[in-house]
C-alpha cells in the first residue's frame, strides 16, 4: 500500500485543513502589504548554484539536505530548500542592482531531506519576506516587529522572539580566535560533529543541540566584544526600536542561525506549545553575491513555516476559519427535474451562491441527508407533479417551514435567502 501513502515527510492538505492554510497566506498578504510588500512567486528549482552560492558550501542544508537532479542538458539543478537564494536570484533582473529597495513576501513548498519528525518534514512551507537594497538597524527592527504583528494576526500570542548579532565580515576573524582558543581546550569532551566544525565552521559550534557540548558552550566567552564598536551600536539601535515597537525580545549570543549568508541582526521564534525547541520562525540581516556581481547585495527577511504555525494555533486552540458558505441544496426526484436543476444551479452559482445538487438518482430520503450534512440554508425540492405545475418547492432547513415558488421566481427566491 507504500504507493498510495505520500512520500515520508510529506502530506496531503485536504479539503478541512486548507481552509487554515489559506487563512495564515490571506493574512499574510494583508498585513505585508500594509508594510508596502508585494508578493514575488519563483520557481520550485533552480540551478544549484544558487543555493551553493547563496547559503554557503558549508552549510548543513547545502551539504546533507537538497534535492539535486541533472535536468536533460546535464545542468545540475536542486529543489529549493529555502526562498531566499531564489529571491536574490530573481531580484537580479530589477532594478535593485542599482541601488532602489524591494520588498517582496512568498508563500510556497520547500524541500530538504531531513529525518522526518514532529514538526519537521521534506516537503514543508514557508511564508516569507524579503526586503532588499537597504541595510539600516530600523529596517531590521521593523522586519522583526512585522512578523510580531503577524503572529498576533493569525491567533499566535506567547511567542518567544529571540535576537543577536551576527557582526559583519571583518569582525569575524577576531572572534572566531576568541571562540577556538576556549573551545580548543573542551573539544575531547564535544560531540564528534563539533570536532569537526572546530576547523570548518566554528559558529556551527554554538548552535550544537547535544547536552554535553551544551554546558561547554553556555560557558563560552562573549565573542561580540570583538566585534568593531558600529556593529555593536548597529545591534544596540534594532534592540532599541525593537523596544520603543512593543516587541518583547530576549538576546541570545549562542543564535547564529544555519545558514551562511547572515550579517548583523539574526533572529528566531519558537513557541512554548511546540515545547520551544522547533523554531516557528526565523530570519535576519543577510549579504548575497548576485552572479557576476563584485559587491553583495543587502536584505533583510525571514521566513515562517506553515506546519508549525498551524501546530501552535492547535496547542493554543485557535478555531479553524470557518470556510462554510451559505448555501442551497436542490433536490429533483426525476430525469426533468435533475435537468432543471442542473440549469439553475448554473445561474446561482454564478451569481456566486453556493449550490450543491443530487445529479445521480437518488432517493427522496437519501437527498435530504446530502442537504442536512453540507449544512443547506435552504432546499429545493421539485419532481414531476411540481415540474407539471411549473412550481418546486423551498424549504427552510432551519425551522422546516416551506413554500411553493413559481419556476420564474425561483432564483430570485434563493438568492434573497442566501443575502
Ligand atoms: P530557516 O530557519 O531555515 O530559514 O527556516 C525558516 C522556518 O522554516 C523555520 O523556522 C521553520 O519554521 C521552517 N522549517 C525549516 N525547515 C523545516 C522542516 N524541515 N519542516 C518544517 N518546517 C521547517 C530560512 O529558510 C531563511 N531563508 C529565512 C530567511 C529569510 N532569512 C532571511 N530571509
């Protein structure tokens, strides 16, 4: 039966559900484009370069986790695993390369082949924004507090927004020292994948999730002292406008964040109800190399996902939308009236009322279930005496009451009861 279950880490959205769903992409369209974002749609793979390039060749995404497959030609090619790179990508062809700000918000499928979990699947979905050209503490701070106000929007309070500083390039070098001469002297008692990262990647260090390599690093010395004196008022002037914003925020030294391409202002949000170890949330400050660009390109962004979000509304028994439409339910009891009725509800419905009909013959009895259960304001009911007479009849599903309706007045009838 493998064949007919979705692939591990993958799931079917029914009808049920993706009312949520739409819901949490509605919302997000109204609040990003009060901030003045609009919506960019790119495509599901690129070439794999631009994740390559983009999230940096070091990272646990790039090196364990994409999709890549040759298309024909033999071009490599990946499924994104993230928006962000493709975003950059696609922003090439505007006019940002010469300097004018974009802000662009998506929603759509990602794919990394992670081990599957509560919360952690292959194909997942972000929602997320990106604004591009402009690098200033205030852009960050109003990036985070837009997020602050989407969660708020979508039912989601308690959230815990966490932030810290990344620095820029330069300020790198001091404090990466700083960090492998502490950690140099504890690395026997680290998990092997930080013995390794000791020489490659020594920020990846401070995101290790195992217990023993956690104590050692809760103890690891204050990097951002090295950081030059306008990286750290930088961070200083997002924790101020994140205050004066009503945005509750706590610093964490140990955020660095998975991917690369970070500078200054990094930041996460998890969710007690999800027990705060997954991140609903998370983005920051960001330089990327546009292809045959010498001078990377500043944005700022973040990116939510949907399952998650979804998994703390239920914790926090946020109602799903309610999607149900008022709507009419008509019943024929012969080949005639099935035909009128097919016609009807062509008219109502492009009037934009919802109609659902019996086209198969069926019982009397067996139709009026269909209408109990699709929650019908009204029912029409008509076979051939009622066809003969040029009449059907409208029943009120509420109180039971009915009424006989001329044929010509019949959709001006179920439209006013469906006003
Ligand atoms: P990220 O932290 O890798 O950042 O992912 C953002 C969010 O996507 C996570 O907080 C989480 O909610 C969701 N997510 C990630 N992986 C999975 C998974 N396997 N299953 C379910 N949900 C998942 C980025 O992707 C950056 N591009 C964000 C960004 C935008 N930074 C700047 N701009």
């Amino acid at each position: 039966m493998a064949a007919f279950s979705p692939p591990p880490g993958t799931a079917d959205i029914f009808p049920a559900e993706a009312g949520s769903w739409r819901f949490l992409e509605n919302t997000a369209a109204k609040v990003f484009s009060a901030y003045g974002y609009g919506e960019l749609r790119t495509p599901v793979f690129e070439y794999t370069e631009v994740f390559q390039r983009g999230l940096g060749g070091e990272t646990e995404v790039v090196q364990k986790e994409m999709y890549t497959f040759e298309d024909r030609g033999g071009r490599s090619l990946t499924l994104r695993p993230e928006g962000t790179a493709g975003v950059m990508r696609a922003l090439t062809n505007t006019d940002v390369a010469n300097g004018s700000e974009q802000r662009v918000f998506y929603y759509g499928p990602m794919f990394r082949g992670e081990r599957p979990s509560a919360g952690r699947r292959r194909q997942f979905h972000q929602i997320g924004v990106e604004n591009v050209g402009r690098c200033a503490p205030l852009i960050d701070a109003e990036c985070i507090a837009m997020l602050h106000n989407y969660l708020r929007a979508i039912g989601i309070t308690g959230a815990v927004f966490t932030v810290n500083t990344r620095g820029v390039m330069d300020d790198r070098p001091p404090a990466e020292a700083m960090l492998r001469e502490y950690f140099s002297g504890h690395i026997d008692a680290m998990c092997p994948d930080c013995r390794t990262r000791l020489d490659r990647n020594i920020w990846r260090i401070l995101d290790c999730k195992q217990e023993a390599c956690g104590r050692i690093i809760t103890e690891a010395p204050d990097y951002s002292q090295c950081f030059s004196a306008a990286s750290r008022e930088y961070f200083a002037a997002v924790q101020e406008a994140l205050t004066r914003l009503g945005v509750p925020f706590r610093v964490d030294s140990r955020l660095v964040r998975g991917l690369d391409y970070y500078v200054h202002t990094v930041f996460e949000v998890t969710h007690p109800g999800l027990g705060g170890q997954i991140a609903i949330a998370g983005g920051g400050r960001y330089e990327l190399f546009l292809p045959g660009e010498k001078k990377p390109l500043p944005g700022v962004g973040f990116a939510a996902g949907v399952e998650r979000l979804l998994m703390v509304r239920e914790a926090l028994g946020v109602p799903a939308p309610s999607v149900a439409v008022a709507g009419a339910f008509l019943i024929g009891l012969d080949a005639a009236s099935r035909m009128a009725n097919l016609v009807l509800a062509d008219r109502l419905r492009a009037a934009g009322i919802r109609v659902e009909l019996e086209l198969e013959e069926r019982s009397f009895k067996s139709q009026m279930r269909s209408a109990n259960r699709c929650g019908a304001v009204c029912a029409l009911i008509r076979g051939d005496s009622e066809m003969a007479r040029g009449v059907a009849i409208l029943k009120n599903m509420a109180d039971g009451t009915q009424v006989e309706v001329p044929e010509d007045r019949l959709f001006e009838a179920i439209s006013q009861r469906m006003a």
